[in-house]
C-alpha cells in the first residue's frame, strides 16, 4: 500500500460536518479562477456533490444541509431544485490528516463560463495568427479546411451561452425557444400529435 512518510499527527481537530460543507462552498475554495466582478453575484450552482470523508453521522449532513438551505449559502438556480448530493466514505487507514472530517465538491457552476469565454479569446488571437495550423495542416482531414476547428469554437460557444442563460430565472422558456430555432417547430403553434 501506498504510505506517506510524515510525521504523525499529534491531535486531531474536532471538525464538523457543517463546518466543512460551509468551507467547500466559500468562493476562495473553487478551483478554477474567474473575475470577481458583478457578474459574480448572478452566478448560481446548478448542482453540487460534496463526498465527506470521516467519522460522520448521517443525521449531521441531514441538520448541515438544512442549515446551508436556511443561511442560503450557497445561490442556487432558481428554475430548478436546490441540488446537494451527499456521499459519505470512511477516513482513509494509509493517510493520516488532523482533521476528524474532511470533504470535497464536486459542482456545476454558472461562472465556468467564464473560462469558457476566456478560452474563446485566446483560440481567436491563435487563429488570427494561425498558429500552429501547419502541425494539423499536415494531417488529411485538415488538409482542405479547418471547419473542425470552427465547429468546436461554435459548440464552446454556445455553452458558455447556455451557462450564462442558467442564470436567468426564464432559462426553460429561453431553452425551449432555442431548440425549437434549431428544429425549426414554432413552440407556441406545435401541437401534440397524440391528442
């Protein structure tokens, strides 16, 4: 087995499970790195799946997520439920940590968008320089065009659009109106065939 050669921990920390859900939900905790800019207060989760690791008692997580609900710490999208999975694991015997209770969350979050739109720009100034292009351009299926590369910028795109739909209240209704442009039915005439 795999074994950490540390020095062991003297005491434990006496966490709960509350404490470390309100922690994996604090902004400085998300891994990937967006503006902090007005936009930043109309992001919302989608869904989130926080796994917690420790000596945990499920009525814990039942009264912690009661109580994220109530101090709404976490802003959720308002066209759907408040999603917070929960799983639980045991404390791990080859990893000594000094906490009684540890987590992590997994999460879908409107703000990834911006990553999106951040790799946008910089695949645009790469294009207009055509940068790197002769490294595909030797391959057949990049020999004649580069629509591959112009149909994976569209889906980008489209879901950096879609996220920050997401965090409209009327993002079923904008969904809805976007799928029918792209089936061509007008939602408002389609009639049901079975009625």
């Amino acid at each position: 087995p795999l074994t950490l050669e540390r020095a062991p921990t003297s005491s434990v920390r006496k966490t709960t499970v509350l404490d470390v859900m309100r922690r994996l939900l604090q902004p400085k905790n998300i891994m990937v790195s967006f503006p902090r800019s007005r936009d930043a207060s109309t992001a919302k989760y989608i869904s989130i799946l926080n796994i917690i690791q420790g000596e945990v008692d499920p009525t814990q997580v039942h009264k912690s997520l009661q109580r994220i609900r109530e101090r709404k710490l976490a802003s959720f999208i308002e066209w759907g439920p408040a999603s917070i999975q929960v799983a639980l694991s045991r404390k791990s015997p080859y990893v000594q940590t000094a906490h009684r209770v540890s987590g992590l969350m997994l999460a879908n979050h409107t703000s990834i968008r911006h990553l999106f739109s951040r790799t946008l720009t910089q695949y645009d100034k790469l294009m207009k320089r055509k940068a790197f292009l002769d490294n595909y351009e030797k391959f057949d299926m990049f020999a004649n065009d580069m629509c591959e590369f112009e149909d994976s910028r569209e889906i980008v795109e489209s879901l950096a659009e879609e996220y920050k739909a997401c965090e409209s209240p009327d993002y079923i209704s904008w969904a809805s109106s976007r799928d029918s442009q792209n089936s061509g039915v007008d939602p408002h005439t389609h009639s049901d065939p079975r009625m």
